[in-house]
C-alpha cells in the first residue's frame, strides 16, 4: 500500500496540523504501508526531525512576512507545483489531503486522472473563515465553490466534531464524513511538575489572526496588574495581528508585561504551558468560529495547565463536558475575560491537580487513538474492491 499526504504544512512547522499529520503518517507506517509526504520546505532555522520510515520531499514555497504558508498566493505556490508532483510521481493507492481548498480541488483533479482516492482533513469550512479577510463577493463566490467541488471528490472527510459536519451538509458538501475529534500529542505535551508560578503567567500558544482576536487578552492586562502587579502575558507563535497586539500594549502602558515569541518545539511549549498559571484561548465572534473548535486548549490540558477560554464555537461545550478544572469558557467579553484571569491568578491550580488533569486529558484526548480510527477507514477505502477494479480497468 503506497499512501501520500499532500500537505502545505508538516513539522517541523509548529502547528496543530503538522502534529496531526505527522501522528496519521507514524500511523499509516506503523501499518506496513510505504508514507510519502509532499510538502513545504519549512521556516528559517527550523531543525528537521523527520521520523523514520516516511519519505517527506519538500519543495520550495511562497512564505509571508510571518515566515507562515499563509494566503492564497502562498497557496498557489504550492498547489500549482504539487499537481505536477503528483501527476509525474509514482502512482499511489491513496492520498492524505490538508485544506485550503485550492489543495484539495488540486488533489481531486490529479485523483481523476491517476483514478486513485483521496481523503480529506476538514477541520475548518474555509470559506467562512475567508470573510474575516475579504468582503469581495466574486472572491468568496469563487471559494465557496471551489471548496464543495474539492471535498464532495473525496471519499471520506475526517471533519473536526459534528458541527462542522451539519455545516458542511447545508453548504452542499455530500462526501461521506465522519466526526474524529481533536487531541494531543502526549508523547510531546505532558505535566512536568512545576507548581503554579508567581507572579502569574498567562500563556497564548499558537497563531493570532483575524479570526482568533486575541487583543482581548492584552486589552485585559491593565485590569490584571492592578491585582497582581508583575503578571506576565506570553504569546508563542506568529499571525497577523501580532504587530497591532504589541502596538496597543505599549499604548496601554503594558508593553513590558506581555511579550511575543517565535514558534517553538512542542516539547518546549509543553515545559512553558506546565508552569503556567493558565492557558488563554479565543475566538472571534464571527459565524465562522460557530464550527470552529480552539485546538490549542488540548495541548494546554495534557500538560496540566487550565484553559481561559473566550469567544463563540464548540470549544464552549466540550470544556462544560470537560473535568472541572479544566477551565472555563466564555462570551466573548472584556469585563468577563479580565475578571476570569484574575480570579485564576487569585487562586490557581497546585501540583496535585495539575497532574490529575494532565492524565486525565490523556486518558481521552490522544492523537495516537484519533490516527488509529483515521488509518482503519483510509485503508478499507484504499483497498476496497471497487477501488481496485477502477485502478485495473484503467
């Protein structure tokens, strides 16, 4: 069985994705099946760890002034070389497909020519999303169709949580689809045994878009200072918003206590997130974070570290459901979001709780599980017999 993943992004890009799609390939090798995965070479400086048995080829790609694939010409500059990738390379069984949809439309196309399946990571419906960025209807038109023509090629979509699920059913979208769930790596993110710091630390850990809008949380700092005079605001990765954040803090007169920091290794961000006193979240109040879920608040739970979250969206329910310290989850709202850090910082979580909610987030939330129950339909679909009846007619 020859599977290949056509993905953007992979590690040692730090992302929730390359984490997820690294942990499927581990898990398609650890089948038997021979992994190759055709992606981007990764940001400056960045030190590749490749795991063993999965053949990656980069390319070169179009990168934005965050060093981040982001934005339909960088986009481009990947989809347009993977087609003659996959075109000319070596014919697969199956291909492992990850958004934006010019990816996917490209993958479905090559898929009819070289009659070979593909399946789909939808965590998000892009086209929404797309609206935080651009009001141009011909544009979002184009995308929207775009993105139902690629995914309804596919033949299962692995989809974030029902939800999304719902949405992509009245957008159009009829592909077979089957809710997976979010997790961790728990071989990256784990409980280190830090007691809460003090003074308290607010950590942020991942991209900061439009469409997350995490300001709110620099808006709130002059409000924590006042109770807790040295706190500290952390955020670890990159995003557009990143310079208008660092602007309004010095407005705000708390430029030395919010700070902003490159990317880094899970393993490093989970040492940070366990000394912690909370983990922040958000998402923008718009319609399409109705069916997006905050992932970073799983690698903030298998390190022991609770979750502040505030916006709109799933992430709401499933830290109701979640263990009571988990966190909290709120509308979003600056009053409610400034009295929430305070009162984690006035009384946060000790060791003893910290460790029990770190195993208790394993014991649910593990990537290594989702990758098992995404491999076992991806290979039935790759060896069906059908399938196999197409590729020897053709």
């Amino acid at each position: 069985m020859r599977v290949v993943f056509a993905t953007r992004i992979f590690g040692p890009e730090v992302s929730a994705a390359s984490g997820i799609l690294r942990t499927w390939a581990e898990e398609f090798r650890d089948r038997g099946a021979a992994v190759v995965v055709l992606t981007t070479r990764p940001p400056r400086n960045a030190a590749i760890d490749d795991p063993p048995g999965i053949d990656i080829r980069r390319a070169r790609v179009r990168r934005d002034r965050q060093d981040y694939v982001r934005g339909y010409l960088s986009y481009l500059s990947f989809d347009l070389p993977l087609a003659f990738r996959l075109l000319f390379g070596r014919r697969a069984d199956l291909y492992v497909v990850e958004p934006p949809p010019t990816t996917v439309a490209v993958v479905r196309v090559i898929a009819a020519l070289r009659r070979t399946p593909y399946v789909v990571r939808a965590a998000d419906y892009w086209s929404e999303a797309a609206e935080m960025v651009t009001r141009n209807r011909v544009v979002l038109g184009a995308l929207r169709r775009v993105e139902v023509w690629g995914l309804n090629g596919a033949r299962m979509l692995f989809a974030a949580h029902q939800p999304l699920v719902d949405r992509l059913r009245e957008v159009g979208v009829r592909a077979p689809a089957v809710p997976i769930g979010f997790g961790a790596d728990t071989h990256d993110f784990r409980y280190e045994g830090q007691p809460p710091p003090s003074p308290p630390l607010f950590v942020y850990a991942g991209t900061h878009s439009e469409w997350h809008a995490a300001g709110i949380f620099v808006e709130a700092m002059p409000r924590v200072l006042e109770r807790h005079p040295g706190a500290r605001l952390e955020f670890y990765g990159n995003g557009e918003e990143r310079a208008a954040m660092q602007a309004r803090a010095r407005e705000l007169g708390v430029g030395e206590a919010v700070e902003f920091f490159a990317p880094i290794p899970p393993a490093a961000l989970s040492s940070i997130l366990s000394g912690a006193t909370v983990s922040v979240a958000s998402l923008a109040p718009v319609a399409a974070n109705e069916y997006a879920v905050a992932t970073k608040i799983y690698s903030s739970l298998a390190a022991g570290c609770p979750v502040l979250f505030t916006g709109v969206g799933p992430t709401h329910q499933l830290l109701a459901d979640a263990d009571p310290r988990a966190g909290v989850a709120l509308a979003y709202d600056l009053e409610a979001t400034a009295a929430a850090m305070i009162a984690a910082a006035d009384d946060p979580l000790g060791p003893e709780g910290r460790g029990e909610l770190a195993q208790w987030s394993a014991d649910r939330f593990s990537l290594g599980a989702i990758a098992a129950h995404v491999v076992d339909a991806s290979l039935a679909i790759a060896s069906s017999p059908d399938r196999l009846a197409t590729r020897r007619a053709g």
